[in-house]
C-alpha cells in the first residue's frame, strides 16, 4: 500500500491561496485518491476527491473554491485552495478514499491555518 507525505500547509489570511502537495511511495495511476481535513474537536471529513479515471468530486462548502489535480507520473495529488475561509482551518490529509486498498494508512499530515 501507498505512504503519503502532505506539504505546503501554512497561515493564510482570508481570501488567501494555498497549494497543498501529496507525495505517495508508489503508483496511484489506478487508485481512487482524496483529500481530508479534520479540524480542532471535529471528525475527520472527505473534502475532495480525484478518481484513476480523472472524476473529481467535493464538499459542499469547498465547490468552486478548491481543485483537487494528480500528476501520476510523479505519483502526487494536488489540493489548490483559493478564497479560504477561517472555517477552513484544519490539519489536511492525502489518502486512498474509503474502500481503496491503503485507506487508513495516514500520514502526518499539513496544517493549514486561515486568521487574520
């Protein structure tokens, strides 16, 4: 199963962009992959997702704001985050979505954090 390595998290004002990078170990040409954040005292959630045979789908609160992307020669998934809002402010992860072989393997994650 594939290990994920998250960066490019930060502190952004309001209305601010970020770009979020997952790394994996191996292919993910054929697996199902999403982005989750889970902030302070809240269940972990599926924000975004990209499937192997490039459907993207997302939360309702983060539709027309971010834009998942995966680039799987260099085996990494992309998360640009555009308009962020404070209720944004999480810990980001990569991972294979529920159901995929390698669900459940989480990395360290990146935090993002949106304050004025």
């Amino acid at each position: 199963q594939v290990q994920v390595v998250e960066s490019g998290g930060g502190l952004v004002q309001p209305g601010g962009s970020l770009r979020l990078s997952c790394a994996a170990s191996g292919s993910i040409s054929l697996i199902n992959m999403g982005w989750f954040r889970q902030a302070p005292g809240k269940e972990r959630e599926l924000v975004a997702v990209t499937t192997s045979g490039g459907y993207t789908n997302y939360k309702d609160s983060v539709k027309g704001r971010f834009t998942i992307s995966r680039d799987n020669a260099k085996n990494t998934v992309y998360l640009q985050m555009n308009s962020l809002k404070p209720e944004d402010t999480a810990v980001y992860y990569c991972n294979p979505v529920p159901g995929e072989s390698g669900y459940g393997a989480w990395g360290q994650g990146t935090q993002v954090t949106v304050s004025s």
